[in-house]
C-alpha cells in the first residue's frame, strides 16, 4: 500500500524514550513510521506533548534514537553516525525552531547567523560567494541586506522567524524540518511566512516536515497529514482524506476543536471529546488499517469496523 517512487525520507517504527529515573522512562515517541516525499509538505499534527516536537529532533539527530530506522535520500542515519553521513545530513537537513530568539546567538549579527553553516562546512570558495549567497537569502525571505548587520534583539519576532527561516535555506538542503515555526507569531505575520515558505518551496523544490497544532494552517500548506497522539501516529491521509473522512475518534476531536469564522455557524460547533482510557484504546495493540494508498487509521480489527460505521 506504498508508492512505487523512493522516499526522500524513510522513518520506521521510530523510537524516543527518555529515562527519567530507575523506575520510569517516559516514551515520547513509540514505535512510529512514515515516509515523505520530494518536494511535498507532510504536516505532522497533535496536541501539546504528542511528541512531534521529540519526532523532529531524532529525524535531524539532535537526540540519538532509541530504536527504528531512518532513511534518508538512501543514507542510513540511525545508528552511529559515518563523518560522511553526519556531513551529508548537517548540509542537506535543516530545522526551523520554535522559538525565534532562543535559537539565535544574541552576540552575533544576522548576515553572520546566516553563514555559520556555510562556514563550518566550506560550501563557498570565497568570502564574496558566502556574502552573496547571504543577501540573496535575505532578500527571498523579505529582509533588506542592510538588516543583516542588525542583531536579533533589534527586530520583530516576525522578522526573527525569517531569519530562522533564512538561515535553515542557504544551506539549500533537501529537507526541512519546521517545528512550530509560526506558533509564536501574530496570525497575519502567521500568514505572511507560510505564504513566503510555500514560494520558497515552489522556487527551491523543497520538501517540508511541517510541525505544528493550527491544525487550519496545516490543512492550508500540507500535502499529507500524520496525527500523532501519545507518541503514536493515529491516523495518516491526504489533506482531504483527513478533513473530509476522519476515522478515528482523535482526529475527529482535533478538528471539531477548529473555530469556524461564520458566528452562527459557530455557535452551532460541538467540540468532540475523546479520551483513550475511557474507549479503552491501547495503541500499542493496534496495526495499520488502510482506506486507501495514502490513508490508513492505527487501531484493532474491532475499532477500525466501529470507527468506519460511526
């Protein structure tokens, strides 16, 4: 129930456990899989403290996984990393952080920012060609090369955001990892940097992972949908599967949580509550059912035939 065409990114059974003492390890993600590929936006979509935050981090090796597999673009990097695969994952995949000014180094200028990748790997062959690779980042993310020479206190949390942005981009890389990268913004601003980044995405070919919990913001720039719970992928589809025929009672949740603008419409929305232990759902028991090449519910036998008459 695959595509025929390669992955630009193969995750299997992903595993994230944190041991917080002798008795009890926290298991962030457990057991999760899912491909994406070139050039597509796949959002990865679920409450605070789902695990998607956790997910990006083991793909682009911030932490070290604890079990599964990771492909990408035919390089294993799973277990302990080759120097030529470390150097192939550091220059082809990117991420966008959260919090725009916690990711940056307040002692630095924005123009250096941007170049520290392209410095420590020696992508450039001069100071001119690392210079006008700069400026032209700059100028795709709608920032003036003289704002270059600024600091990060000195702008808008907008314009911080761009400059994350900016800095994951010159490096030219394959994948990019944007975890909740406008959560933090004014909804207009919201706007204005998924307009820039679906452009970005057109003009470069670039592929993203898309985290976040707006979940009208996903439906608005990805292609495919994961919905995690409890470090569980739940349910994965097509943007429309996903909003147009939801199957298990979490994402049916998810999205009669999302306001809608018309007020009389509105007053009429039921927000569905789902509570896992309550239904009796153990997620470790259930397998992949699929509806369809792209959309398949994680559940038993029994819940998928209840979910699917519902």
């Amino acid at each position: 129930m695959t595509e025929t065409r390669q992955p630009l990114l193969h995750v299997e059974n992903l595993k994230q456990h944190f041991k917080i003492s002798r008795k009890f390890t926290t298991k962030a993600v457990d057991g999760i899989s899912f491909d994406i590929y070139e050039g597509e936006t796949y959002g990865l979509v679920g409450e605070s403290g789902s695990g998607k935050s956790t997910t990006g981090r083991a793909l682009i090796r911030l932490y070290d996984p604890t079990d599964g597999k990771i492909i990408f673009d035919g390089h294993d990097i799973s277990g302990k990393l080759s120097k030529e695969d470390e150097r192939f994952l550091r220059t082809n995949m990117q991420m966008i952080f959260q919090d725009p000014m916690a990711c940056l180094n307040p002692r630095r200028k924005v123009s250096q920012i941007i170049a520290e990748g392209l410095e420590i790997h020696h992508i450039c062959k001069s100071k001119e060609e690392v210079e006008e690779r700069v400026n032209n980042i700059l100028d795709k993310v709608g920032l003036s090369k003289e704002q270059g020479t600024r600091f990060p206190h000195q702008f808008s949390g907008g314009q911080r955001q761009r400059v994350g942005i900016a800095r994951a981009l010159v490096m030219n890389p394959k994948l990019v990892i944007a975890d909740e990268c406008i959560s933090a913004l004014d909804v207009s601003i919201q706007a204005q940097v998924v307009n820039m980044m679906k452009d970005l995405q057109d003009e470069l070919g670039t592929t993203y992972l898309f985290i976040a919990h707006d979940l009208s913001m996903v439906k608005y720039i990805s292609d495919r949908i994961g919905v995690m719970h409890l470090g569980h992928i739940v349910e994965t589809g097509t943007t429309d599967e996903i909003f147009e025929n939801p199957i298990h009672p979490y994402t049916k949740s998810l999205l009669s949580a999302i306001p809608h603008p018309n007020p009389v419409v509105e007053k009429k929305r039921v927000a569905i509550s789902y509570d896992k232990d309550k239904e009796g759902v153990d997620y470790t028991k259930g397998t992949q059912h699929w509806l369809s090449d792209t959309h398949y519910v994680l559940a038993t036998d029994e819940e998928f035939e209840k979910w699917n008459n519902n």
